[in-house]
C-alpha cells in the first residue's frame, strides 16, 4: 500500500478518464452538450437542414436541429417568433446561451427563486413538513465536556425513502437536563450542561417524523496533577474503550499512562510540556506535541481514524437512462469523502484497478481503470459495472443483515454516505491524437481535456448505506478487494443534471516544489453533506507549461491567465442547502519525470453562497487565501540515537519551511499494512521538531515499515490552515484538541488551506544484472536504479550509491562510489566493477549512504549474486 499525497482523491480518478477521453480544443458549435430537443424534431447532417439556420445549429454528436444563439437574448420568444421556446418562455429563470447553445437556467440557491425554493435545479413549491417520514439528526452520538456547544443538522426522508430538503416545520428541542438549547431550521446549536452519562437529549421534529441525538456530558474539571484525555473514533463519535494515553517528555521519555474506560476517558499523571499519544491496534495512533499542562485546561479530545484497510465495503451499479448516441459513454462514481480526504487511503477512494483492452479509432489498447469507473463503447460495454468503495461511519436499521445497529457502528461493520457520478457522451473523434503515443504528455492531454468538461452531467443518491466485512489478506500486506458480493445496490441515472454553470476561478499564485513552480492546478466543485462529507458536482483543470510561471496558462474564452474555467452542477436530489466548497489544487509532475522527487500539492478552499453563469470569467470566483509553501526539507531520524544532526527519534525541518501562515503540521507515517501514525505540531516548531516517545508493548512502532528488515515507513508531511467558523481567525492543534469551538475531528471542515509532500522511501534495485547467477565481464559496468533518493554530493542531495562486495578475489578490500544520475532523473547510477575483482558466487550488495559515506538509517541496500569468471 502506498498511500499518495493526494487531499482531493477523485481528481486522480477523474483525470484518469479524462485522459482516456480528451477531446480537441475546437470551441465551435458542434461540440455543444447533448440535451433536450430546443426546436422542430428535425434530423440533420449540417446547420442547412434546420428550419432556420439563424436561429437553429446542427449537433452532428446527435444529428438533430437545436436552438442556436449569440447572447441570452437569442433564446428569447422576442427574438425567435414563430420558433419560440417554450423551455425557457415557461422557466421563471429563463434560458441561457451555454457555448452557442440555448440551455433552459438552474438555480442554485433558494435565494434564486424568490417565494419559492430552488430544488434540483428548478424554481419550485417549497415541499410541505408533513411530506417528512423519518428524520436523522447528524452527530447522532455526542461525547463532550460541560459548557461545549454543537451543533446538530437533520436531513429528512419521505414515505418512499427519497431525501426531502424542507425549510419550514423543522423544530428542535431538549429533551433531557444534560444539554440546553432549541430552534428551527434545518441546524441548531446546543450547549453541553450538566454531567449525564449516554442518554437521548436532542430532538428534531419534522412534521410527524422525530428523531433525537444521544449525548454524553463528563464533568467540567479534570483531576489535579493529570490530563484528562478523551479517545473518540472520529467519524463516528463513540468512545473507544481500551485505547492506550501516554504522556512523554520533550525528549520522548514516557512519564504516564492510562487505559480509557468505557467512556473513551483516560487520566494521565503530567507535568510541564509534554506530547500526548494515544494508542490502539485497530486505530491510527495520535500523537500531540508539546502540550503546557501549566498553561492549558489539561483536558483534551483526541480522536482516532480507524485502520484503513482491515475492513471494506461500499456501492455498486451501472449507468440508467443513456443518450441514444453513438457516441463513447464514460462515467465516474464515488461515494463522498469525510474531510478533506487527507485522511483517505487509495483504496478507500478509488479501489482496485481492472485491466480492460478498449479499441480507440482502431487502435487496441490495455487500460487500467479505476474501480468507479464506467466505459461503454458504441459497439460494447467495456466496463459496464461501477464499484465505489466507502469509509465506515453510521447506519441505522434500514441497512439490511444489521441485527443491531450500535455493535455494527463500533465495529466499523457499515457507513452511509452519498453517492455520486460525473458522466459524459463524449464523440470517438474528439479522442485526442496525443494518447495513441506510448508515453503520452499529462500536461497536453490535460491541456486537451478542458473543452471536455461541457459534456458531463452530475447524478447523487444521497443517504447510501452499506455493509464492511474484514479485507481477505489485509493482515499479510496483500488486501483483496475483488469480493463485493457485499456491496450495496446504487444505479445512476446518466442524465440527472448538467454541469449548468460554467464560471471562471483566478487560481492564486503557484507555488514552488524543489525550485520550479507547480505545473497543473484542479478546481474541485463540491457540497459539504453534514454527516457524510463531500460530494463533487463539477470539476476545472488548467495546467502551467507554457510559459511555467506563478500562473495558468490562458484557456480558450478567458481573458487572463490564472483563470480557469470551471463547470458544475448545482446541488440537487437531496443536497440542497448543503455548503458549496471549491476546492483549488495545485499539483506538480515532478515525479514523473525525476525518481528522487515526491508527490506535492497544495490547495485552497473556497466556500461560495451560490454558483453563478459566467463563461467569459467577467467576474471571476477570487480565493481569499494564497497557497501554502510546500513543506520542503523535513526528515525523521528513525533510529534511537543522534544521527546527521537529529536527535534520537525526532522529526523537524532541517531548514525554515516558510510555513508562517500555516496553523498546524500534520506528520503522518505509514506502514506496509495502512496502518498509521499522526503527529501533530505547531508550525513555530517546524525547526526545532517533536521527538517520538517508543511505543509500549504490545503496540508496533508504524514509524517503521513492519518488513523483516526493519526498513522506514511512509512519511507524509501536511501543512494547515485551520480557521474558526465564526471570524476566520487561526486554530493550532491545542484549540482543537481542548475543543474550544470545533474539535480535531472536524477539521476537514475548518481547513481553508494546506500543503503536502509524500516523502517517498529511498530504496534501491537491480538493473544489470537483473536476476542471481549471471555471469559477468571482470571490470563491466552494473547499474542500478535508486528512487526516493536524491544522488550527488550538494547541499540539497542525499548521498550516493557504494558497492561493496563478499567473496571472490581482490574484491571484498574494494568499495566503488556510484554518485552520478545517468539516466535524466530515473535514478539510475553505474557503477564500474573494480580491477582485480574475480570469482564465482559473489556478492555484490549497493547500499545508499549519506553525503559522508556513512549508511542510511535504517539501512537501504540491495544485493546481486555474481560470477566473475
């Protein structure tokens, strides 16, 4: 498992198909959506064969006449007389002319519509309360101190099971002394009051359907002399019993520890600044950093992300309701993302890939799709099955096989979350020339997929729930995800809604990564589901090649670079009044073309009241924060003792990262089995570090890979910007762990911007020779490949290569330096065997060593058995 930096999954997913199916950068008419008839019921070949041709285009994609237009104006019944369009005469918001083509307007806002309420798109009759059949209050489970507040969402059902967004007879109340607080809508805030274990204590009414919140309220005052330290499962809000709370001094020396009790609570003997870790074998481990048990409340929740892999499940379907085209039909589907999905492993987003052979304009080729993935040619499907993988959370007895839905939660065992699907009819003749190459550039064929985006429509079903069973080989490393007899149920409908509004986004400066500016950037179009996180509805891509400078290149249509033009779908079928969130993601290809280097990114999020029309980016959507710097120059010492001026088991940044703006760090370390270890830092510690206590028996040390030989685990490195709801102002890690306002389980939701790099593992393997046994040329060149590993001698490498040798005659007095790249950034290094070096059964071993010779730690090495006639 290798876990990518990557705090907007879906856009690898996307990008994926995207390139698949790229389309040329033609603006013209043709290329228009396919959609509703908008005229006369006329086949045609060309714009001559429609009533009108001034009023009328031919769509060849389809082969049929459709309304034409210039400006707004034209989709009017004042400018088309006879040839009127009762579509858009009959919509309260009109028409309007979407890329030379007349597109009856949505709404995307109850503020569009006046008396009424904007629902799936459209100006409607607010739906009545007694239409509510069932309820869920969202946290439906609340474990907090006396004098916290929360805030409680409802989403609501009808008789048929289908969501109803309602904005009138929706009252909450208390309904136990333990909180204290009411209101109306569809949110209300209550205050935590006074000690009370587990009980009902939050009550919505919709109509005749009631649903209520169970709360539990720990006393106001830790004990003297320790920490009290709350262990939650953090998407679901349920105390973990039997987690394990440490504290450690500043130089990782354990000086308490206690188990939690049934109630997710442990106290912990501290004095003076410590780091508090909390363990548990089925969750990732936590660690806080220098907390002032002087200065602060000594009273803090720490919540823990269950194991990604152990346990999967999620959705599966097909495509209704296809256009009658023969065009390529290509789909995307997913089920939304808690957080940010900075969280999320690969496998919890994108599943498994299948190796499918697609015939492109008579080309075979073999491609890897994504497991949400949907392909279907004009001849034949070509992978006719969706599978979205999802992350645990709630359910409740509508899941069936659930016997009792409380033990199903705590385990893990089920989830609801909504599900979604981006889908295009996108022409065999627009498929780019470009990826018939062998290698095709991700630059142009993004580049080439822009004017694609026109083509996507957006489908959700919102509340999906579904089962998790435990992964077949999780425990050996070799997870199997092939299984999803398990899977629940979900089709997509291919037409639900279009990407109806196209606008522009002025992409802030591009930041740098190892000295060259960032050379793509995404536009993510989301709503945040309370309860069941976020849902994409519309997508941009830009890329900076030409000229790599701080901005975007200039797109077809817009005025500037820096701006990107994004298309999105409002939300609908049930997501109404759910908060828009662009997310804005720079990213660099440095990887691909430079094996020393790492996944980076950084994003910007973006909330917007409501979607609007701008093609032309007259008014473009402005961020109001920067990117972060990329989190440059951080290490860990993996070992015990002072090694190449860190501590023992210390992490800290060997240079200033320029990371002032940030509010927190998060170092997140990875073993081969997913399982995971978080450590989080204030960024006025970048320099100076944190060192990590050694974790007590029985727990693993996931700063190691969990491999026979003791080699590293993954290291991420995330920078954030955590924001408070109410003024913007800046929240660290001890905010949110104290849970002053909102608490480190949401902060997904706070974040407003962040930066990453996966540090990748230096390793290194055999080329020449490839396999044990050969027989080798004395004095021959041998190559290998290192990655992660930067070669050379500068301040900015890392070392290089030493080849060193058992066995044989004259060989094993000899050492050979390999610390030249010659392959252009593969990472591949000669090395000339030395004079006098013969025998047979030799063993040569390359091992990576630091600048001053010294071998890396722990050890990186790989050894080939030679003859040496």
């Amino acid at each position: 498992m290798n876990p990518r930096s990557r705090p907007v999954p879906v856009l690898a997913l996307l990008c994926v198909g995207l390139a698949l199916s790229g389309c040329a950068s033609d603006e013209g008419a043709d290329e228009s959506p396919t959609g509703p008839v908008m005229g006369p019921d006329a086949a045609c070949t060309v714009d001559q064969d429609c009533p009108d041709p001034a009023l009328f285009f031919c769509n060849t994609a389809a082969s049929r006449c459709e309304a034409a237009c210039r400006t707004r104006e034209d989709c009017s019944a004042a400018k088309r007389g006879s040839f009127a369009l009762p579509e858009c005469d009959n919509n309260p918001l009109g028409c309007q002319c979407d890329q030379g083509k007349c597109m009856v307007s949505l709404c995307s806002s109850d503020a569009d519509c006046g008396a009424q309420v904007c629902r799936d798109g459209e100006c409607v009759a607010p739906p009545p309360a007694s239409s509510a059949a069932s309820c869920q209050v969202t946290p439906d489970f609340v474990l907090g101190r006396s004098g916290g507040k929360v805030r409680f969402d409802v989403t609501v059902r009808d008789a048929s099971g289908k969501p109803v967004v309602l904005t009138e007879g929706i009252t909450w109340a208390a309904v136990a002394g333990a909180v204290e607080g009411g209101g109306s809508g569809a949110s209300a805030t209550f205050t935590l009051k006074a000690q009370a274990e587990s009980t009902e204590a939050v009550e919505a009414r919709v109509g005749q359907a009631v649903c209520r919140a169970r709360v539990t309220v720990l006393a106001a005052e830790p004990p003297e002399g320790q920490v009290r330290v709350v262990v939650t499962d953090e998407l679901t809000g349920r105390p973990l019993q039997g987690a394990l709370v440490v504290a450690a001094t500043g130089a990782g020396s354990l000086i308490g520890s206690d188990a939690t009790d049934a109630d997710g609570v442990a106290h912990v003997t501290a004095t003076g600044v410590v780091s508090l870790t909390a363990f548990h074998a089925d969750y990732g481990y936590l660690t806080l950093g220098h907390y002032d048990t002087v200065e602060r409340s000594r009273d803090v929740v720490l919540p823990l992300r269950r194991n990604p892999l152990e346990l999967y499940g999620g959705a599966k379907g097909t495509f209704s309701n296809l256009p009658a085209t023969s065009n390529l039909h290509l789909g995307f589907a997913g089920l939304s993302t808690p957080g940010l999905g900075l969280d999320i492993a690969s496998e919890q987003q994108t599943g498994p890939t299948e190796k499918v052979a697609v015939n492109l304009g008579g080309l075979v080729r073999e491609l890897d799709l994504p497991a949400g993935a949907y392909l279907a040619l004009p001849s034949s499907p070509v992978k006719a099955v969706h599978q979205a993988p999802g992350v645990a959370g709630v359910c409740d007895a509508r899941l069936p096989g659930i016997s009792n839905v409380e033990e199903a939660i705590r385990a893990g065992q089920c989830g609801t979350r909504t599900a979604w699907a981006l889908a295009g009819d996108v022409p065999p003749a627009e498929i780019p020339p470009s990826l018939f190459g062998a290698t095709p550039d991700v630059s142009q064929v993004l580049a080439q997929s822009i004017p694609l985006l026109r083509r996507f429509q957006s489908s959700v079903v919102r509340d999906v729930q579904f089962k998790l069973q435990p992964t077949p080989g999780a425990s050996t490393g070799t997870p199997d995800f092939r299984d999803t007899a398990h899977f629940s149920s979900v089709d997509h409908d291919y037409q639900q809604l279009p990407l109806g509004f196209p606008f522009a986004v002025r992409v802030p400066s591009l930041p740098r990564y190892r000295g060259a500016f960032l050379d793509g950037a995404f536009v993510l179009g989301t709503v945040s589901v309370p309860g069941q996180g976020l849902v994409p509805l519309g997508l941009g891509i830009a890329v900076n090649v030409a000229p790599a400078d701080p901005n975007t290149d200039v797109q077809s249509g817009l005025p500037a670079p820096g701006l990107v033009s994004v298309r999105m779908a409002p939300a609908h079928h049930g997501l109404e009044g759910s908060a828009y969130r662009l997310l804005v993601l720079a990213t660099s290809n440095a990887a691909l073309n430079d094996a020393s280097a790492s996944a980076a990114s950084s994003g910007v999020v973006e909330p917007l009241a409501r979607l609007s029309f701008d093609p032309k980016g007259s008014t473009p959507v402005q961020t109001s924060r920067g990117f972060l710097p990329l989190p440059e120059g951080a290490r860990y010492n993996f070992t015990a003792e002072s090694y190449r001026g860190l501590e023992g088991r210390q992490f800290r940044f060997t240079t200033d990262p320029g990371l002032s703006g940030a509010t927190l760090l998060r170092i997140v370390f990875t073993h081969r089995l997913g399982h995971q270890w978080t450590v989080l830092l204030d960024p006025a510690r970048a320099t100076s570090g944190v060192r990590l206590p050694v974790p007590p028996a029985p727990f693993e040390d996931r700063t190691y890979y969990g491999d026979l030989t003791g080699t590293r685990a993954l290291m991420r490195v995330q920078a954030l910007v955590a924001a408070r709801p109410g003024d913007g102002s800046g929240l660290d890690a001890v905010e949110l762990a104290e849970v002053k306002e909102v608490s480190l389980a949401q902060l997904g939701d706070v974040t407003r911007a962040w930066s990453v790099i996966d540090y990748r593992r230096p390793e290194v393997s055999w080329l020449v020779p490839d396999v044990d046994a050969l027989s080798v040329p004395r004095e021959s060149t041998v190559r290998v490949r290192t990655t992660g590993f930067r070669i050379g001698s500068g301040p900015m490498d890392d070392g290089y290569v030493q080849l060193s040798f058992i066995g044989g005659t004259g060989c094993e007095v000899q050492t050979v330096r390999g610390d030249v790249d010659a392959s252009q950034g593969r990472g591949e290094v000669d090395l000339k065997l030395p004079v006098g070096c013969s025998g047979l059964g030799l063993s040569m071993t390359a091992t990576l060593v630091d600048p001053s010779g010294a071998p890396l730690r722990p050890p990186v090495s790989a050894t080939r058995l030679v003859n040496l006639p």
